[in-house]
C-alpha cells in the first residue's frame, strides 16, 4: 500500500510537498519505534499527511461541504486545515484504507 500512495503523491504533490511527506514518513518511523507504535503505519501515514494538500483551496471548500462533518469557525477561517479530515477520505475512498488508527493520525 505505501508504494501505491507513494505514487500518488509524486504524481500529485509538488517536487517540494513530496519530499517533505517523504522525510515526514521517515519520522514517522523513527516515533513509532521509540515509543513501540506500528512502524508500518507510521511510514504510510508520514507519506499520506498530506495527500489533500495538492487540491486548491476552492476545490478543497467544495470538498469539505460534502464531507458529512460540519465546518468549524477556524477551518473557515483557514480552509487549509481541512487537508488532514479530507486526505482521511481520499485514503478511504481511492486506497480502501478503514484503519481508524491511520485515518486519524491523517
């Protein structure tokens, strides 16, 4: 599964958010260890936090109404907060992903 997403970040996400979501999921890893975590969820979530972050603000608005889950005062006020709530369905939705642990950890 991490390779999928992996692709479908680079494909998706600028050279820039990429290498960040790349060093994130090494991080990740490095957390998960030290305190005895999942090391494998821990890379895929690292690599897919930022899934959503290549949608414009726009788009990511229109999304965010068709979620099911109301908007809070802040995420109106800055709509890119909505990228972690909206790369949780994105995982759902096109990977199949229905682990709770990594959907909130997005």
């Amino acid at each position: 599964m991490f390779r999928e997403i992996k692709e479908y970040v680079h494909i998706n996400l600028s050279k820039l958010r990429l290498e960040h979501s790349l060093s994130t999921s090494l991080i990740c890893v490095e957390l998960c260890s030290r305190f005895g975590l999942d090391e494998k969820k821990g890379k895929l979530v690292g690599i897919a936090h930022d899934i959503f972050r290549g949608v414009t603000l726009t788009e990511t608005i229109i999304h965010s109404l068709n979620d099911g889950y109301p908007l809070h005062e802040e995420e109106e006020k800055n709509p890119v907060l909505l990228h972690g709530r909206l790369g949780a369905e994105l995982l759902k939705e096109i990977f199949g992903i229905e682990d709770e642990e990594i959907l909130q950890a997005v």
